[in-house]
C-alpha cells in the first residue's frame, strides 16, 4: 500500500536549485559538526525503536541521508535525529546528508511533516508542533492544515490536547490512554473533574466508547439537575440561542442582572459566531 503524502509533501518545502534540477547531491559530513535543532518538534524517543534502527544501520549502513542546513561553521539537522542519535552510539565519523538553504519556518515545517509521515510523533508532540506554527511563525489553523495535509478540525482538535492539565497530557504521551479518551475527558470543563476522570479511565480500563458513555450518564445527571433548579422560561431561551449559533449556551439570571455565555473552540470558530451576529445586526438595521 503506497503510503499517503502529507500536505503538499517534502518536495514542495524544500527549495530546488536556481538550475530547476530535482537531482539531490549528497555528502559525507563529520557527525561532530551535525547539531540538534531547537526546531525539533519530537520530545521523546523510542529506545526499542532506536535500537533497531541501530542494528540496521550496523547492517546496512545509513540508507537515507538526513537532512540539515549550514548554520556558521556547523550543520543544523532538519529532518533525521533517530539515525543521527544511532550513528553516534555506534561510533560512526561520517554520514550521508542533504544540505539545504531554507529558513526557519522551512525548517520547522520540513520535521514536522518528516515525524508525522513516519508516524513518529505522538498526539501531544503533534499539537505541542502546531502550537509552535502559531506562536513562532504565525501561522493560522487554515494554513497548518494544508501544509500537513489535514483538515482544520483535525487540527483544531490536536491543539485542544494540549488545554488540558499537564498530568493527562502525560497519560496520552506515554500512550496510557488515547487521544479519544481524552476528547471524552473534555466533556469535563474542570480540570480537577478531568483529572479524576482521567484516573478512572485509567484505572478501569476504561475503552473510549465506555467513557463517552459515562461521560453522557453524568451529563445527563448534571443537565437534569440544572433543568430542575432552573426557570423554565430560561431554559427555552438556552435551547434557541444554542439552534441558532450552533454551540452550547448558558444563561445564568439574577434577580435584577444576569450573563449570557456561548461557547467556541478556536478562532475561526468566535469568528463564525460573532459573523452571524453582524449578519443578524445588519438585518435587523435593515
């Protein structure tokens, strides 16, 4: 099965010679001169996987060149840190590289896109890398999935991971639980509830269909709760508001003052919401 190619793929980012040749001259470099990159978007290392990418290269030697750029006398590794970290454990002085002339946004996306289509990265070091687009290269959620070959609410998705607390972000790097299990974890907006819940996912081993079940047993619990305690008048208004702008809505109402709170998930997102309020003013004035 030929595997898919992300976003506009590997060759798209990297620049060709002003010659228009495709042809990839590669070189032997001191692996002393190779540096990491601060770029890197992968945080962890598989030492089984490292291993027997080490028996590999014992065997056959390095079969696809890593890819770096010149940075002042040495070279910055772009794409390739598993065969250089082997490399180096097996006492190798010399490797077969790319040099590239590309910048640091370049750079960056050039790792990412290698570790995703090499499935390297796991869902935190995924988002923690779109994160980095945004912040570091202003890219928008639009532009992070075309470069990488997905769709916004894919990406909108990964980047909510990373909102929740630190010790569930941990769970889903070290693969405890799934990146299913924690969008049903959201289902909580307290992170102390996510937390508990999140033990008990773990300690059950709970499947993530079981856990959307029981998150929907205790919505219905909550929700039933609040219907009870809360005007009936209110309540209606809450389900019409939530028809009409498609998210979640909760009106809170005291005796003289009250708040209307209406939920969004990114920016395209309150962008959509506060669009259909102009497009209502705009009618209404009209």
């Amino acid at each position: 099965m030929q595997k898919k190619v992300l976003g506009r793929g590997l060759k798209a980012l990297i620049p060709e010679t002003s010659g228009g040749s495709v042809r990839e001259v590669i070189e032997y470099i001191d692996v002393d001169k190779i540096k990491t990159s601060r770029l890197q978007p992968r945080e962890k290392f598989d030492d089984d996987k490292l291993n027997e990418l080490m028996a590999s290269i014992k065997e056959k030697g390095v079969v696809q060149p890593v890819l770096v750029r010149r940075i002042g006398g040495f070279y910055e590794l772009i794409a390739g840190e598993r065969r250089l970290r082997s490399v180096k454990k097996l006492g190798m002085s010399t490797m077969p590289a790319i040099i590239k002339d590309v910048s640091d946004t370049e750079a960056f996306q050039i790792s990412l896109i290698e570790n995703l289509q090499r499935e390297n990265l796991n869902a935190i070091e995924e988002a923690h890398g779109y994160q980095r687009l945004i912040d570091e290269f202003e890219f928008t959620q639009e532009k992070i999935a075309q470069a990488v070959g997905k769709d916004r609410s894919s990406v909108a998705n990964a980047l909510r991971l990373i909102r929740l607390p630190a010790e569930i972000q941990e769970l889903v790097s070290r693969g405890t639980i799934t990146p299913g299990h924690a969008r049903a974890i959201m289902g909580f907006q307290d992170p102390k509830a996510q937390i508990k819940f999140a033990q008990l996912i773990v300690n059950k081993g709970l499947s993530v269909r079981e856990a959307e079940n029981h998150l929907s047993r205790q919505s219905q619990v909550i929700k039933k709760k609040m219907i009870s305690s809360k005007d009936p008048h209110i309540h209606q208004l809450e389900e019409q508001l939530q028809r009409i702008v498609g998210t979640k809505v909760r009106i809170t109402h005291g005796k003289k003052r009250g708040k209307i709170q209406i939920e969004y998930f990114s920016p395209e997102d309150l962008d959509r919401i506060l669009n259909l309020f102009i497009s209502v003013a705009g009618k209404h004035n009209n």
